[in-house]
C-alpha cells in the first residue's frame, strides 16, 4: 500500500531525531516519521488516483487507531500504534496527518491565507504536537509549535511552488493574492518568478515571518532542556530559510541552506537555550540560608 518517493529524513529543512532529543525518544521520533513520511508519499504520487490515495490514506488511519486488521501493508502505521501505546502518546497526531493528505488528494488550490493555515493545522501542527507530548511537556507549548511547523511547511511550498504545479498542478499560494497581483498560476511553469508571482511570494514571506515571531517563544515554554535547544534550532533554521527565498528565486534554483549555514543555526540555537538557560538561574531568587542557631538567616532584614 505504500508508494515510497526515497524521500528520507535528511532531505528536510529540519533535523530529524537529532542527536539533541534524548536519546530514548529518537526511536519513537524515527518511527513517527517514517510513518509520516509513507503516508506524504501517497498523497503525493502523480500515479494514483484520488480514490486510490484515500482509500490508502484510510486504512493508515484505521491501523493507527486500531480499527483495521493487522495487514502488513500497513506496517509503519502499527509500528507507530505500539509505540504511542508505549510513550502514552494521542493517535490524534497520526490521524490529523492522514486528512491532510485526504485532502492533498483532491484540493488543489487555496482560497486565502486562513484556507491555507487550515490544511497547515493538519499537515504540519501536529508532527510539532506530537513531540511535545513525546517530551511530557505542557499543551501551553502548541500555539508556539504550531507557529513554527505551520512556518516550515509555507516555506516548504515556496521551495517547492514550481514542482508542485508541474508534477500535480497543485499550489499552496492564496488565490486571492495571486489574483490582487495579477500572478497566474501558469507563471509557476517559467524558469524564473515574475514580478506578480514575486510579490506573492514575499506577502507569504511577510506572513510566515509573523508565524516566526510566535514560534521564537517555543524554546522557552520547554523544559527539556534538550527538546528545548532542538526546537531553538528549528528556529533558526526556519529564518535563515526565509531570507534566503527573499533574496533567491525557487523557481530558477532549489533553494536550501548550505552545510555551513545549516551548522551555524545549529550552533545559534544551541547557544541561545543555553545563555537563556543561565541568565535564568542566575535571576532565580536563592532560598534561604540557615542561620547558626537554626531556622531562616534574617540578617538582611529590616527591623
């Protein structure tokens, strides 16, 4: 039932159970993604029909839940049903993915911005869902990752805007904008954006920057200390990636970080957890401190 692309985790914007993550949750994040990753390859495969790709996409959901019989055509999706019942994890992440590329499946335009983030709050919120209840950490921590996955997978559509039109005539750009600048969708076809399709580009830009903006307080909301320099990571990357499709055209050349940018977002993120990390014990108040005859040392006290 899969239809794999070869695709694999070091072909993303970001890192993939990283040597950052604890190193007995970089399994459990391998099985997740793998399981994602099979089924973004059936929504994505110019060779299946509409129906073919949701009736696939549905056993996945129903092996995740448990609904389905244990086909091994579905493997990954079981090997992800074991582990969330191992880690205490929601199928609710899995299944969000699976309408997602339901949808991937039959809509290929999208009306506005907001039309947009709805299928990003499908598409890409969760894996950042996923994580922070792999990690233990608070719901208060989603509206920051959603930001910043919702962010990645824009900026994936930029990258991505002129492949995605030719191999499945699908675009992730808001029609009302491409109609407000006067951009065609077949301007995705050229060799180089246009002026119109250029000013789309960047109000999306513009958009994904106030996105970033939310996405900058995510580090800070983790306790992990860990997840949190990974996630200050992401960050960084995902700036980095901006300005560089502000200044560089996706359809002239595939715009990607090189290993030397990649390697300084890392190290700024590293850097940024652990200076924020310090300055914060740093401004902890220190308990009190004993005096000799026993009980608190009010020596510093008025009176």
């Amino acid at each position: 039932m899969e239809t794999p692309s070869g695709k694999a985790a070091a072909d993303e914007n970001f890192p993939v159970g990283s040597w950052l993550l604890p190193a007995r949750l970089r399994p459990h994040v391998a099985t997740f993604y793998a399981y994602a990753r099979a089924i973004d390859d059936i929504a994505d495969n110019p060779s299946l029909s509409p129906d073919d790709k949701i009736a696939r996409l549905e056993g996945f959901a129903n092996a995740v839940t448990g609904a389905g019989a244990p086909e091994p055509a579905f493997h990954k999706a079981h090997a992800i049903r074991r582990s969330l019942a191992e880690t205490g994890v929601t199928p609710r992440h899995c299944v969000d993915l699976t309408l997602a590329f339901k949808q991937d499946a039959v809509k290929l335009r999208y009306d506005d911005w907001d039309d947009l983030m709805g299928y990003c709050n499908l598409s890409a919120a969760p894996v950042g869902r996923y994580l922070v209840d792999l990690h233990g950490e608070p719901s208060a921590a989603y509206p920051a990752s959603d930001a910043l996955c919702n962010a990645l997978q824009v900026l994936n559509h930029l990258q991505d805007c002129g492949d995605d039109y030719k191999a499945l005539n699908r675009v992730y750009l808001p029609e009302d904008w491409m109609s407000a600048e006067g951009a065609g969708v077949q301007a995705l076809a050229g060799g180089e954006a246009s002026p119109p399709l250029r000013r789309v580009l960047d109000r999306c830009l513009d958009r994904t920057d106030r996105l970033l903006q939310t996405a900058d307080a995510l580090p800070g909301h983790l306790r992990n200390p860990r997840f949190a320099m990974e996630a200050a990571v992401i960050v960084a990357i995902a700036w980095r990636l901006g300005a560089e499709l502000r200044r560089r055209d996706p359809l002239a050349e595939r715009v990607v970080l090189t290993k030397a940018r990649y390697a300084a977002c890392g190290a700024r993120g590293i850097a940024r957890v652990l200076w924020d990390r310090a300055l914060r014990r740093k401004r902890a108040p220190e308990p009190p401190r004993a005096s000799p005859r026993g009980g608190e040392d009010r020596s510093d006290a008025g009176g």
